[in-house]
C-alpha cells in the first residue's frame, strides 16, 4: 500500500459529537491559579469535572470517595497518559486514560466500577482542549459503566509540560472464584489474540510523523471489559489475560513465559495484522507484533475451551477479529518462540528500548 | 499482503531448499552483503532451509555498523553544540561514539531529532531560520540520492542553516576489498538489491571477471534469497563466474539514471573509512566542490580525531565475515543490544543485533 509523505501540519480539525460550550470560557487558557488551590481552581473543578463526571460519590467532593462494596474482591489498578498528539485518529488521551484502566481492570477479570482521573495541565492548554477531553472521557466512562469519583487536578508550568498529562486509577470487582494471573498458565495452554495487531501504534506513528496511507488507519481504542466479563459468564477456563500495549503481543508473551515459567509458540502466520497496517509497518521497519494497541488483549485458556472463546470473541465488535494464534508448550526455561512464515522455528524477543516515541 | 505474501510462500520455500540439497555437492561460502537481507536470513531462519554444505557470510552491508567511530564523535560534538538541531534517521542516535551516543546528548537537552527523510531535515531548517540544521547522511546507493537530494533542495531555496555530516558509502569498492584480502574465503556473493536499483549492475562485471566469482543481483524476501543462493550455487557447481539478475522486478542493468546524475551532480568519491575494517580507497561518497558550502565538517570545523574501538568488540571480524556474530566473547554478555559495544549491535540490520534477537543468548545460538 503506497505511503504518501504528507504535510506534518495537514492534519484535519478533530470533530466532537458532544458539542457543550467550554464550561469555564471566561478564561481561553488554563493558567497556574487554574492549580493554585483558590478560587479559580474551585472554578474549574466545580463547572469542568463535577459537571462532566457528576455522580454522588463525586459531588460529596471529599479528600476521598467512600466506596460500598460487597465482600467480594477487589481489583485495583493505575496507569498515566501522556500521548502526543492528544487528538489522534481513532481516539484521544481522554477515552484511552478510560479505556486504558477499564482494560487494565478486565485482565484482571474484575468488572470495573469506579475511576479516580487526575489532571496535569501546561500553563497556557486551551481550555477548549481541556474541555474536549473531559467530555471525551466523560462519554467513554458512560459507555463502560464505571463512574469518576475522584480526582486532582495540578498546573504547571509553560514548558514545563506537555499540554496535559493525564493519570486514572481504577477499581473492579470480582464476582467468580477464577485465579487469572501468569503463574496459574498450564502447559497445553491455549493462545488468542482478540484481534487484528498494530493499530494504536501506526495510528499515532501516522499523525506523529505526517505519513499519510491511503486508508487511514485508526487506533484500536476501546474497552474490552464487556468481552472478558462475557468469557467469565460463560465459564470459559482462563488462565490469564493481558492487554496489548505498549511492547505489543512480543512483550506480552515473553512477560507471562518469564512469569509463569513456560515455553509458549505461536505461529505468525495466525496472527492477525491489518493490510494496511502490515504495509506502513513494512516502509518504517517494524514488526506489527512489537507495536503498541489499546483495545487489544492475549487470553490464555484451557485448551478444550479454545475453539468456544474464539467463537465468543467474534461475537464481539471489539473482539471480531480474534484469532487461535499459539499454544504453551511446557514448563522450561522461559521463551517464546514463533514459527516464521516460510516454517522455520525463532525466538520472538520483546523490543529493546523504545520502538516509537511516546505513543500511549 | 500483496506483492509480500507471494514472496513469503512456506510451499515455494520448501521448493527452492529441495533444489538446493539437489544441487549442492561441496560446501561452499556466500556473501549476502546487506544488512537487511542478513535480517531476512534470521528473522525468517532461511539459513536453516539451506543443505549444510552452505555457509552464508554476513557482509558488511549495514550502513550504521560501518559508519566510523571518528564521524559519530564528529556528530556527537556538533550535536551538542549550542542553536543546532541535529537529525539523522533512527538508528543512529544509539550507535555508541568513544564516549556517549546521541540518544544521550537529547537526554542532556541537545536538540536531537529523528527525520524519516533528508527532506524532512530541510523543511526543519527553512521552518527554523534562526537555528542551524544538521543532518547526519549514512547510507549506501541506496540512501544516497536522497541525501544527494536534499543537498539539491537547499540550494535551490539558498538555505545557508542547513548543512550535511556525509558518511555515505559504496558498495562495489567494498567487495573489491574484501576479495582482495588474503583471508577472504568468501565463494560467491549475494549483490544488494536495493542498490543496484539505484545504480544497476554494470560496476560488478569487473569484479565478477578479475576474482572469479559469482555475484548474483538478489533481493529481500524470503523466496528472494533462497533463490539468490540457488543462482549462485548453481553457477559455483558448474564453475561459472558471472553477474547474474535474480531481483529482475526492481533492477535494471543500467539502473535508475537521473538518480545517478544527481548524485555525481552533488557528490564527488572520495576514500573513506569503515568501521572494522579500515580506509578503503574510493569507496566514499563526500559533497564535491560546487556543494561543499553544505558540508557540516567545513562549516563547523570539528577537528579529526582518532580513537581505538573498544578491544573486547570482534565487530570488524564479523563485518569481513570472518566470525559469526555468536563466536565473539562479548556476544550477549558484555555487548547486548541495550549496551552495544559495538554498532553491530545496534543496528536492525547488524549482523550481532539480528543474531541475538532472533537467535537468542550464546546457549541458544551454540545448540543450533
């Protein structure tokens, strides 16, 4: 698929469905009071947060939200954005600080509930941006069912940022008896991805860099709670799940061999990777399996089940494209090995250093 | 994928291995002499289809492994030197310099950026008038009439921020060397694809005569190399030395030619050193004299320096394929691809880099 080298400013306005007015428009920018802890912070956390994330854990608006649960356990988890662009196509820092900790939440296999979302702003963002955002992450949490009920917000700054920063922690509840972790992985394992590699990565490497493909690639963005919770229902055997970020499905794969103390396969030719994502990964150099996704996950399940979570998996939007892509061979010195296109056996090793700039 | 998939075909793979056990009756020793099809080799595990009579030696064909350490430490100076924005493509802000490496001078605050296109570093400079723009030209044919290009560009538009570190290379000059060594036991050689698109295959001709050895045109895919390996094993059965073309859908005998004006146009050929294996003559490709108010070296006037490469790194036996990467003491334990000794190890395409990520630690690489 030919690459066409595009003009790097080129890009077009991001459109938004939810079109309120920026709550705060006296100020176009955020400024250091904006933090300051005085009124202009109260301001902005009262007409900008509570507004977009209302719930009644929120509104009590206390150093911390008093959360009732069940005696049941619990997941907890954290994870911090700093993408650039913050608008990409696909997506945005706001759904991903969303869909990022909700994923986070599912591997664990715990249904999520609560968010908490702290903001680190640059002097000068536009309050515009900072409003899009919070309504981007508004919407998303809507669509996963977990409610922000908690949050932070700090400036700092000119230059001493990136526009905005962003960090959720999350908490989910566990309603089954499962052990989903790297350790509790057997050998006869089944693999699966729950679809097509690379997209998040190529998306944001696309913006980033001004290339431009003749069908434009967006990022895989999206929650995948609803599919595990799905899998869960149906008493499917997992063994262990784990998102796809960044290190791609090589990372993920050598970090659960290292942990669970296995040898696992997989076949590339098995392994879903878009057309157009395979060809930009081909100009760049890159290995689609080493690219960072964002609604993409690796389940590990008992092999009488595979052929039942593949079909599950396809019935899912998110998850269409899932693939039987690998098995554990054994217990072994840890290591994962890849049968190559033309047959051959290799070691497939996770990327060392950074394969792309700051992409998640 | 189209046009990919067709050249990946397990079946037809098997096929060409078939042909070769069929063929081969003696061992025999190839040069496939760029980097990446070095990485095709052990990224797909070609090697392994191939009857064991046949070695492949890995050439010197990355232009990041042979850039010398002299230049690095040249790019590293200007890079940390105050209003300059420093380019060059990705791999070569890790290649380790006598002392740091560029990766470490933008972690110090040097503006170090990473350009898919020469041009790219042009544009930089024309949005940057205030700055002066360097960027970092290594490559062989291939990667030259971009460089070449972007020279051309900022001429055009009488940039006077914009400047070239050039460390560009060639290839025939190269294998010319390496079949001139006394230690030279390579049989037959594996001709880059890509570069003789740009300058065709005329220049081996020569080579091919004076040295009695086959070259064979090859490309980068899978069934490519296999069948590069197949034409240069039948022609060394049947005691042929020629230039053969297996790579006919992308070269042609004369190769592009306006792309070869243009770099005869901006650049001149000069002796130039590689990294492990010392100057070759005429083997170099530096701004010529109507250019030469382009070139980095002039404007900035670093000083030649000369250092020793660290003792513990083989990389100059591994570029003349005299070991594999795996023979060298450091291999995967005092030389990985986060603390490279050497630029082998940095490089996608070097040899040491290919072998440890795809063929794993010394143990694993030893059982095979």
């Amino acid at each position: 698929m030919p690459l066409r080298k595009n003009d790097m400013n080129a890009q077009k306005p991001i459109e938004f469905s939810g079109a309120c007015p920026v709550p705060v428009s006296q100020y176009p920018h955020v400024l250091l009071a904006h933090g300051g802890g005085g009124k202009l912070m109260h301001q902005l956390i009262e007409k900008m947060f509570l507004e977009a994330f209302r719930n009644p854990l929120l509104e009590t608006q206390h150093d911390a939200a008093v959360l009732e649960l069940t005696d049941k356990k619990l997941a907890f988890t954290t994870d911090s954005y700093v993408v650039r662009p913050l608008f990409f196509p696909g997506g945005d820092i706001g759904s991903m600080a969303v869909h990022g900790t909700v994923n986070d939440l599912a591997m664990a296999g715990s249904r999520p509930l609560y968010l908490s979302s702290a903001f680190i702003i640059e002097e000068g963002l536009p309050m515009e941006t900072l409003w899009k955002v919070v309504c981007s992450m508004r919407d998303a949490a809507k669509k996963c069912g977990v409610q922000i009920v908690t949050g932070d917000t700090k400036v700092v700054d000119k230059g001493k940022g990136d526009g905005l920063f962003l960090n959720t922690a999350g908490v989910g509840i566990i309603e089954h008896d499962k052990k989903i972790t790297p350790q509790n992985v057997r050998p006869g394992d089944a693999i699966l991805v729950s679809g097509d590699l690379g997209r998040h990565g190529m998306a944001i490497m696309a913006v980033r860099e001004g290339l431009e493909f003749e069908s434009k690639i967006e990022s895989d963005s999206a929650p995948v709670h609803e599919v595990v919770l799905d899998l869960l229902k149906a008493s499917i055997e997992i063994h262990c799940l784990r998102d796809l970020t960044r290190g791609g499905l090589a990372s993920a794969l050598n970090e659960i061999a290292e942990a669970a103390g296995m040898k696992i396969t997989i076949e590339e030719k098995s392994v879903p990777v878009r057309e157009d994502v395979h060809a930009a990964c081909e100009m760049l150099g890159l290995d689609p399996l080493h690219v960072a996704n964002e609604g993409r996950f690796v389940a590990f399940v008992a092999a009488q089940d595979s052929e039942r979570t593949l079909h599950m998996l396809q019935r899912h939007n998110v998850s269409a494209n899932a693939a039987l892509i690998g098995k554990v061979v054994g217990k072994s010195a840890p290591l994962v090995t890849l049968k190559s296109a033309i047959g051959v056996q290799r070691i497939l090793d996770m990327a060392s250093g950074e394969q792309l700039p700051r992409i998640c | 994928m189209k046009y990919l998939d067709e050249y990946r075909d397990a079946g037809m793979a098997q096929q060409f291995a078939r042909e070769l056990h069929r063929v081969t009756t003696q061992p025999w020793k190839i040069m496939e002499v760029c980097g990446g099809q070095t990485h095709a080799i052990v990224k797909f595990g070609i090697d392994e289809l191939l009857p064991k009579e046949i070695t492949l030696i890995h050439g010197p064909g990355c232009p990041v492994c042979v850039t010398p350490l002299e230049m690095i430490d040249k790019a590293l100076e200007i890079a940390t030197r105050p209003n300059i924005i420093f380019t060059s493509f990705g791999d070569m802000l890790r290649v380790p310099g006598s002392t740091t490496d560029l990766l470490s001078v933008k972690a110090k605050g040097g503006d170090v950026r990473i350009v898919y296109s020469p041009l790219d570093a042009v544009k930089l400079a024309e949005q940057n008038p205030a700055k002066d723009i360097v960027f970092f030209g290594v490559g062989f044919e291939t990667t030259a009439p971009a460089t070449a290009m972007a020279v051309y560009h900022a001429a055009q538009k009488g940039l006077k921020n914009f400047s070239m570190l050039i460390s560009h290379v060639l290839v025939p000059p190269a294998i010319e060397a390496l079949m001139s060594s006394p230690n030279c036991k390579v049989e037959g050689f594996l001709a880059a694809g890509h570069v003789c698109t740009v300058m065709g295959f005329e220049e081996y001709f020569p080579i091919a005569a004076k040295h009695r050895v086959p070259i064979v045109v090859t490309g980068f895919e899978p069934l490519d190399i296999l069948q590069g390996v197949l034409m240069t094993v039948q022609q060394l059965e049947s005691g042929r030395a020629e230039v053969e073309n297996q790579y006919v859908r992308a070269v042609r005998r004369v190769g592009n030619q306006p792309a070869q004006e243009l770099i005869k146009k901006v650049f001149k050929v000069v002796p130039r050193k590689w990294r492990g294996i010392g100057e070759i003559p005429q083997s170099g490709l530096g701004l010529s004299e109507e250019y030469a108010a382009f070139d980095a070296e002039k404007k900035f006037g670093v000083a030649e320096s000369f250092v020793g490469e660290s003792p513990e790194c083989l990389s100059g036996l591994v570029l003349q394929g005299q070991i594999k990467p795996h023979n060298c003491p450091a291999f995967g334990a005092k030389c990985t691809p986060e603390r490279p000794l050497g630029a082998p190890m940095v490089s996608g395409e070097g040899a040491c880099a290919a072998y440890y990520r795809y063929r794993g630690q010394p143990d694993a690489v030893a059982k095979k």
